[in-house]
C-alpha cells in the first residue's frame, strides 16, 4: 500500500487558511491520487450537501484516539464475545452500511462510495467488519492507511456496540503491530463527538497532528493494511 502520497493533478491551500469550521477549499476531484495527497497533508474530503459541493478540511482541533487511551466497557466486551471480526471480507458491504440513507446526517455519496472503492483496489482503504453468529454483517469501519496513518471515515452498527467492536478490533490489529508504540500509530478520527470522548479520543491542535502524521508517514504500515 501507498506510504506516501501519489502525485495529484490539484495544489491544496495551506491548512494554516482553513476556515473556523476547519473548510479550506472546494471542488478538485475524487482520484485516488488527489484523495492520498491530501491525506497526507492533513486533509480529508466531505461533502458540503446543502451546496452540492465536495469540500475539503482541516479542522483545528483535530480528534485523535490514542490507542492506550481506548476505553473497554463491560458492554463493549460482553458484546464482543457475541460476534467474530474480520478485516477486508465484505468492504463494499461495510461502505455501504455506513452510507446507508435512512441513518441521519448522511454525508456519504455514490462518488465518495466510488472513490474510497478504487483506494480500496489499490490497497489504500480497509475495512474491519462485525458479524453475528449466523454469519451476518452487522456493524463495521472503514478508512484509509498511508504508513503508520489510519484515518477512520465512518462507522455503522445494526446491534448494540457492533461499532464499537470494529474500532476495538482496529485498536488491537495497531497495538499487535510489529514494533508498536503508543506514539507510533496516528488514529485520526477527525472531529470529536461526546461519542467518540466516551471511547477514549481526544482533540489535539493542527500543528501537534501535522507534527504526528509526519512521523506517521515514515513508518511502515501495520500488516493487516499493507496489502
């Protein structure tokens, strides 16, 4: 997989002009070439859909879960013992899971779908999926790795903590790598939520994660996203 970024065709903004809301700019395109560079700078796409616009942000703060921080309930491990994992089995299922319309503030579209699928082929998106014990996908992840980065997009459950689940997994399979570190791995989760604080994340400056995600990308990969 990528551990660095591809050439891109577009030039982004310095992060340093983002918006208040962390917006640097518009437009651009969904290649697989433009959507690694700009998460190597820091950036990463999502739609404005009041607009009907793909924008493009770094938000300061920024939302990390560092990996010793990850917090295991009672729930979350009595749920785990309930279903199995996997990583990379049923992608396109897990995207569209998590793209699903009925779920509210959907930002997902078809071409984010069609984008995060080719960085899939290529070996840059990955999936963790949930199943229950009938063999039915019922909750997972998805994001994108560039060496010692793993950008979690999104997330979806259709029972209770499934979600959770994924990211405990995600959590393990960084934490088992060869050579981990609690300063190694950079687990991005973009903006923070009441959610995602119960979980263990916590929101760090710009410049402190442009600082970490440098150190990120010259590390080598976890084997589970290598490939």
């Amino acid at each position: 997989m990528p551990t660095s970024p591809r050439r891109s065709r577009w030039t982004f903004p310095p992060v340093e002009a983002a918006s208040a809301e962390g917006l640097i700019g518009v437009g651009a395109d969904l290649e697989p070439e433009t959507v690694l560079d700009a998460y190597a700078r820091g950036i990463f796409p999502m739609p404005i859909p009041e607009e009907g616009l793909l924008g493009w942000w770094s938000p300061d703060p920024r939302c990390v879960l560092p990996l010793e921080r990850f917090r295991r309930s009672r729930s979350l491990r009595r749920s785990a013992r309930d279903v199995s994992t996997s990583i990379n089995q049923a992608f396109e299922e897990v995207v569209a899971g998590c793209a699903d319309p009925a779920r509210p503030h959907g930002w997902i579209t078809a071409e984010m779908v069609g984008a995060y699928t080719q960085l899939h082929v290529r070996g840059a998106a990955h999936s963790i999926e949930v199943w229950d014990a009938q063999g039915v996908l019922v909750g997972g992840l998805y994001g994108v790795a560039l060496g010692g980065l793993f950008a979690a997009e999104s997330k979806f459950h259709r029972v209770t903590d499934a979600s959770k689940v994924a990211l405990a997994r995600l959590v393990d399979e960084l934490e088992s790598a060869e050579g981990a570190s609690p300063t190694r791995f950079v687990l991005d989760l973009q903006w923070c939520t009441p959610h995602l604080a119960s979980l263990g994340a916590v929101e760090i400056s710009r410049p402190d994660y442009l600082r970490r995600l440098a150190d990120a990308l010259t590390r080598p990969a976890p084997a589970a996203f290598s490939s």
